[in-house]
C-alpha cells in the first residue's frame, strides 16, 4: 500500500516524531541535545516555523509546530535532519543514516489538542521513565511554557496567550492542564494519529470549513451499508 502524502496546512500546529533508526541513540550526551536545539532554532527561524512545544528524548524527539509557509515544514525537518547527522557522524567517526527515515506528522485541531499535544510532549520524558516531573527534564519546553526559564525557540500559541491577562496567570494555567496529565485513550489517539499521519480532530472549530488535499480520517472498515434505496 502506497504511503499517504504528508498533510500539511500552513498555520495550523502540527505533531511531529522523529525517531531514529533502530536502537541507536541519537543523543548520546548533554552536547548532542545542545547542537540539535541551536540548529532547530535555526531552522525554526530560516523556514518561518513556530516551536510551541518539544521535548528531545535518547532515541527522538517531539515537536509541536505551526508552519507559515506549504513547505516550511518540509524544508526546516529536512535541513534539520541534515545538519545533525553530519554533526553526529563526524563526531562518533561513523557513516550513513542516523534516521529511521521520514518524520511522522499530523495536523491538530488547535481548538481540541493543541494543549493536549503539548502536555504529551512535555510528559513523555516522564512516561519514559527518564525524569520525575516535566520540571525535571532540561531538554523539553516545558521550563519556558511553565516560566521558569526563557527559551528563544519556543513561540506561544495565541491560545496560550487565551490562557491568562498576565504571564503569572498563563503559567500558572499551563503547570495545572500538564498536572492534570492526559487520559490514556488520548495518548493513544495523538501517538496513532501521528504514527499513521491522520488529522487530530477533522471536525474541530480551528479546521471548520477548510478543503484538505487529502482524506483527514480513515474510512470506515467493511462494506458500506445499504439504504433502503440501494438495489438489492
């Protein structure tokens, strides 16, 4: 079965996963995760794409991204992607592919998950067993969405900015929706969504009314049912 193409709508966020090939690690030490934030930074910047949310793990890493352009998108993952193996392959003195190979990505309805998306991001180091809290991790946006530390990278969503009159009463907001976690059957939702490139919510408010290039849900399994004016 052929892959679906990739749905992207310019300025509207976007669920990303890249993960890297096999077991190998892709960060191996605090300098790897340092390099891979000041490219994505770049990258961010050079391709117009907002960074609302990310959380860079051993293995992947998340984000949560609002592209201004079709192919900004594209063009910030790919120069990413890029830029990093280079720096990785030349220091571990190996060659080829650090990828396990495109990255997965679902348009959100921001109405619905943009904060859900956000929150399963910013958890997941803790779901990997890899930190107590989200306040713990230093490689995820949560220290800057919650305002314990400024991070140049991450740009607001104006529904963050929906969430309080003062930056106290926002991060105050924020720290209670990511206590509060997520459900399991919307972590599921949101890893299967991603995994499979399927629109987080087609029906929300935020993507009322717009045409899509493509099928924003799976069709239904089985045969379609018959009406009482279908011939028999």
């Amino acid at each position: 079965m052929a892959r679906l193409a990739r749905l992207v709508l310019p300025g509207h966020p976007h669920h990303i996963i890249q993960r890297g090939i096999s077991t190998l690690p892709v960060f191996r030490a605090p300098v790897d995760y340092e390099h891979m934030l000041t490219l994505l930074l770049g990258a961010a910047r050079r391709f117009n794409v907002a960074i609302h949310a990310f959380a860079l793990l051993p293995d992947h890493f998340q984000l949560l991204a609002t592209p201004a352009t079709q192919n900004g998108l594209s063009a910030m993952m790919q120069a990413l992607g890029r830029s990093y193996v280079r720096y990785y392959n030349a220091s571990s003195g190996r060659h080829g592919s650090l990828w396990e190979g495109r990255f997965r990505a679902t348009l959100i309805d921001s109405e619905h998950y943009l904060f859900k998306c956000m929150t399963y991001i910013e958890l997941n180091p803790v779901q990997a067993g890899l930190a107590m809290s989200a306040i713990d991790y230093p490689w995820s946006s949560y220290m800057h969405n919650c305002g314990q530390r400024v991070n140049p990278l991450v740009r607001e969503h104006p529904l963050f900015w929906a969430l309080g009159n003062t930056p106290f009463s926002r991060e105050a907001k924020y720290q209670e929706l990511v206590s509060a976690g997520l459900r399991n059957a919307d972590q599921f939702e949101i890893a299967e969504a991603t995994r499979k490139g399927w629109v987080l919510g087609p029906d929300g408010p935020s993507l009322a009314g717009l045409t899509l290039p493509r099928r924003g849900r799976p069709l239904p399994r089985g045969r379609p049912r018959k009406t009482l004016s279908d011939p028999i």
